[in-house]
C-alpha cells in the first residue's frame, strides 16, 4: 500500500515544512488539495489519496465497520503506508503539517500518534481519535505538540462516542486548540479554514528562522 497515489502543489516539496492533506471516507486527493492554499498559505503540500477503492472517484483509508471504534490493524496498515509515501518522497528533515478531514483527521492523529518527532502540527477537522494505544502515546503526555480540532455543531457523522474520547484524549496528550462551528455539519467552512491558517501562522514562522 506503499504507493498512493498525490496530488501535489506547485511549489517543490522541500524545505523545512511540508503539508500532507488526508482526506475523508468517501472522498479522493483533489478534495483538500482545492482547499490547501486556504488551510496551509504558503506551505508546499500534498494531498494523498487513500489506498482502498470504494468507486470512481471514491476511496478510503479503512473499511468503516464499528463507526467511531475502527479496528485497529487497518487504521494502522492506512498509517504505515502514509509515513512509507513520507520516506520515499520527502527529505528526513524535513517536518509536517498533517492535516485531515473525518476519517483523515483520524489518520492525521495517528501520524502524531507514531512518529511525532516529524510533526509540527495536527489539524483534526470534523475526525477523532482512535480509542487503541500508540506507540508514542506516553511521550505526547510530556510534549503536548500543537493540535487543531475543529468541528461542527451539527456534524451528524462522527458518533458521540468518538466525539467524547477525542475531547478526553487531546487536551492530556497535546496543546490543543478546540473550535465548534455553530450550524456546520459534517463539512468544512471559511471560519474553520481561517481559523487553520491562523493557527498555524506562529508555528510556521517559528519553524523557518
């Protein structure tokens, strides 16, 4: 699973920090990829696209079997192959910004969740949690690296279930900062991409000098 398939942005992707768009269940790389100059300004990214084929147009990173509970060896087989499209196409150097929507904000968790060392920040946007241990789970307790976890107020899809954990989880094993958007269902909105980016600004200013 080791060669999905990207789309990239213009700008080469080098440099000390480069973005890595996960999308949703259902969805494909073109979906964030239209969103990266708002969520991620100015950053070099690339949007993956998922290794499991549902229909044209239409892929995911796990079979939804237990909504909110996956189980744990797919997720994790989803997770290797992101980090295994990281080694072969970014520098070791080089730091991320891991960014996913529903079942991507997921896998952007367990990017931080496995190898935080290569992480500047996680953007968490309408996802949640795994309920399962990670590996790096007891040194993120001592780091607390910066998390965005945004979602909407009447997102429908991500099970209370998911939602309470996720709540639990990320202020005792990060920095966190939690937005809910009033009336947003399970999407994304101009606030929530604004409030990305504005979140992002001192880290990215931080990581360049």
């Amino acid at each position: 699973m080791c060669n999905l398939a990207a789309r990239t942005s213009p700008e080469p992707l080098t440099g000390p920090v480069v973005a890595v768009l996960l999308h949703g269940y259902g969805s494909f790389e073109d979906d964030l990829a239209g969103l990266a100059p708002h969520l991620v300004p100015g950053l070099p990214w690339a949007s993956l696209r998922a290794p499991l084929v549902l229909g044209p147009g239409s892929y995911a990173w796990f079979h939804v079997v237990r909504p909110g509970d996956p189980d744990p060896d797919p997720v994790a087989a989803a997770r290797d192959a992101v980090w295994q499209w990281v080694d072969a196409h970014l520098d070791p150097a080089t730091r991320l910004v891991a960014v996913g929507f529903s079942q991507g904000g997921l896998m952007a968790t367990e990017l931080l969740r496995t190898r935080p060392e290569r992480i500047l920040a996680t953007v968490v946007l309408g996802g949640f949690v795994q309920a399962a241990d990670r590996p790096a789970d007891a040194v993120l307790t001592e780091s607390r690296p910066p998390v965005f976890w945004g979602r909407g107020s009447r997102d429908g899809v991500i099970v209370q279930e998911a939602i309470e954990r996720t709540e639990a989880w990320l202020p005792a094993h990060s920095t966190l900062t939690r937005r809910v958007y009033p009336g947003l269902a399970h999407a994304i909105n101009a606030d929530e991409t604004a409030d990305t980016a504005a979140f992002l600004a001192p880290l990215l200013e931080g990581a360049s000098k």
